[in-house]
C-alpha cells in the first residue's frame, strides 16, 4: 500500500463519511512528479493480471492495454502525447494506452459499455499499483489518430487514454508554468449522489 504520511492532503476536504472509506480510496492520487526507477517484471505483471480480472458487460472484457517494456518502447509511447505531457511524463517508470474493442466479438454489435469497463480495469490496476508503492496518472491530452497509426491498431479498437506508473518524487521540480503538484479535492457527496434519483443536476 502507497505510504501517506509525507504527502499533504490538506487540500482535500475529508468529512465525517470519509472515514467510513478505506484510505486506498481517500489517498489515491494522480501526481505528475516521478523519478526514473525500474519496476520488477513480477511487479509489472502483477499490475496488469490485476486489471484482466475486471468485470465487464457479457464478460467481453473489451480492453486492450499497451505498454512499454523497455526504453525504446517507452520513448514511442512518449511521442504520441501532447508536448505538456511528455514534459513529465518522460520521468516515469512505464507509460501505455488503454483502449476498448467496440463490437462483441460473438455477434459484432456495438459493445455501448466497452468504455465504461475499460474505466474499472483502469481503477483496478491503479489500486493494484498502490499496492505495490507505486502512482499512476492518466492521460487524455494524446494524439488519438496518432496511436492508432503508431500501434497498428484496427478499426474496431479505440484508445480511450494513456497512462504513466511510476515512483513518486516529492522532491523532484515540474518545468514551469505547471499547475502545484497536490492531491486535488472532490466535490461533495450531495453533488454526485441522488437518494431516490431525484433534482440530479
């Protein structure tokens, strides 16, 4: 489990519900400051049979993920990300893509949940990688049409995002002009949580 104790989370507006939840959920974060280490193939994989367990609609499990294993792949995974990503992203241990098959392969209909499962075997290697100390960071800020080129991928397979894993550097300095480095806050619960499916906003 990721360590918390040298990380500031005063940002974050823990209530009294928050300590019905397990700290692995309250102390997850996505920083952006990382330092160049390897990570144990075992651990590696570890990460990644971790999301292949994830439920999806029909057991379709709609998920392609892609990653590097090594420094060449890591610098082509790095070129298809905007220019603000890779000015930190350059600095993790592993980057890759996820990305979802749309059609069901028994029948080839629209699979509409793809992207929704893709998400909960995203949440699921990231608590598996907080597991092991490490953070993760997702990515929208890619060049789609670029992946599909780079990584040869078919039609029926989107990217969805990319991602980095790595170790956290609390000491390490993000190139200026870098929003601060903090565990962000949530909204309150009566924001995203309708009793009874009522005054959603």
């Amino acid at each position: 489990m990721i360590s918390s104790q040298n990380i500031d989370f005063s940002n974050r507006k823990l209530t009294q519900d928050s300590s019905l939840v397990d700290k692995q959920f309250t102390c997850r974060w996505s920083p952006r400051r990382f330092k160049k280490q390897d990570i144990s193939p075992e651990i590696q994989t570890s990460l990644f049979e971790a999301a292949r367990w994830s439920p999806s609609s029909y057991n379709e499990q709609p998920w392609r993920i892609l990653a590097s294993t090594c420094e060449e792949e890591f610098n082509t995974f790095l070129s298809v990300l905007f220019d603000f990503n890779q000015a930190w992203a350059k600095n993790a241990s592993i980057l890759g893509i996820i990305a979802a098959e749309k059609k069901y392969a028994e029948n080839g209909k629209d699979n509409y949940c793809a992207e929704f499962d893709c998400g909960f075997a995203w949440a699921t290697l990231t608590f598996q990688a907080n597991k092991h100390g490490l953070y993760t960071h997702g990515m929208s800020g890619v060049h789609y049409e670029k992946v599909s080129e780079v990584f040869s991928l078919p039609e029926t397979i989107k990217p969805l995002m990319a991602f980095a894993i790595g170790y956290i550097d609390l000491e390490g300095q993000l190139p200026e002009g870098f929003p601060p480095d903090v565990p962000s806050d949530r909204k309150i619960l009566s924001d995203i949580y309708f009793p009874g499916g009522k005054s959603v906003t």
